[in-house]
C-alpha cells in the first residue's frame, strides 16, 4: 500500500510538472508579435476582447508562427483563443480559419467556423479528419466569445464561452504537425480565407484542459496552477 500510495504521488507530481502552458500571444502588435517569433503578413491590429489583436481582411493576411517549441504533444492538448466578430454568423458561407495548423500531406488542428455559422475544432490523424461541431450560432458583429478545442484522452472536444457545445469520441491527436501555425486565416500557399474578426489572447496548452482551466478574464499568461483536476483526469486514463 505504502509503494502504491508513493507511485501514485510521484505520477502526480510528474503529471503536474508536465502540465503546462506552452505558448501566449496577446497579438497585441506587429512589434510584439515578431518579438515573439511570429511573421506578420499583412493585416491589422485592432481593438478586440483585451487591448488589441489581429484581424485579416484580405486574401494574404495572416500571421505564422513556429510550431516548434510550441506544441510539444502530438497526444493532447488545448488552442483557446478570444474572438471579437467581425461578421454575423449567419452571414457565414464557406470555412473561416481562426486557428490553423496544416500542409497539404500533414496532419492538422484547425479551430474555425463553417458554412451556416457553426463553430468547430477539427483533428486530421493519419488521412482521417474528425470534428467537433457547435449547433447553429447567434453571434452578431461587435461581440467577444471565447473558443476553445481540446483533444486527447477525453475525446474531441469544442468549448464556446466556456460550456462544451460540440464533441467526437476519437481520444487521439493528430501524428505529424506541419512546420507552422497560422492565425485568423489559412496555411500557406493558399491563405485565402480572411475572417474579418478579431483574435487575441492565444494559448497553447500541452494538456487536455478542464473548463475551469481556460483563461477567460485575466490576458496575462498564467502560471502553472489548477491542473489538479486534468492532472487526475490523466492519471485515471493511464491506470
């Protein structure tokens, strides 16, 4: 009992050490952003839900940035991010990139909207994509939503405004990244696909988050607390 209960702190700690917040970007500025490691092509830095982010409005505009030493988990994680609309939903026809990793002949996270004003996270592993889908939105121009996708051992999972509004069971990530992210549009060679809305406040995470884990007011990085819960959500999956 006294080895067990040792085992079991010791995968706790480890778990929580692990657990971590992997990237921020308040997108407040060109300057920042590159400062930061990210390429700015094009587009604007406006008013959104915390000082600025960015927003593309024509075909071009874009913002990349590495995916190494950003995501460092291929088997889970977490991409949150605010939205200022600059668009109706129900206006929406066709996709419209927030969050994009992909190359044709890789694997992809995109956390996007589709046609009829849905929302969705998407997962591309080994040719199959599977997708986590919002019901039909109301979400007028002017507005802030936080979006949040999440996928790992609790399966794909769309979070709007913090409650979970789509889900699919596949429980893994996708097997190969491509060498970038790209915000608030498409990969290259094609970022075609401006979303006239504005993104700030972008996190990555190396873990499957819990709602109460998502940052919803304060835009300053956060330090590594709260994993408790996703800590035993994890140890329970590998037991």
């Amino acid at each position: 009992m006294k080895v067990l209960c040792f085992l079991t702190i010791m995968l706790l700690c480890v778990s929580v050490a692990m657990a971590e917040e992997t990237f921020f970007s308040a997108l407040e500025s060109q300057a920042e952003v590159e400062k930061e490691g990210g390429t700015v092509d094009g587009g604007s830095f406006e008013p959104g839900k915390f000082g600025n982010g960015f927003v593309s409005k024509e075909a071009g505009d874009v913002i990349h940035f590495p995916v190494e030493d950003r995501f460092v988990n291929l088997n889970e994680g977490t991409v949150e991010l605010w939205i200022t609309m600059g668009l109706d939903t129900s206006t929406i026809t066709g996709e419209l990139f927030m969050f994009m990793t992909y190359k044709r002949g890789t694997d992809a996270v995109f956390l996007q909207f589709n046609n009829g004003g849905v929302a969705q996270m998407r997962i591309k592993s080994a040719n199959s994509w599977h997708n986590a889908t919002s019901e039909k939105l109301d979400w007028k121009k002017g507005e802030h939503h936080h979006m949040a996708g999440t996928w790992g051992p609790d399966g794909l999972k769309l979070y709007l405004d913090g409650e979970l509004e789509g889900e699919d069971d596949f429980k893994e990530g996708p097997t190969v990244f491509a060498a970038t992210f790209e915000i608030n549009n498409a990969s290259p060679p094609s970022p075609n696909f401006p979303t006239n809305c504005v993104v700030d406040g972008l996190r990555l995470s190396d873990h499957q988050k819990e709602p109460d884990e998502f940052v919803m007011d304060d835009p300053a990085p956060v330090q590594p607390i709260r994993k408790l819960t996703t800590t035993w959500a994890r140890i329970k999956h590998t037991n």
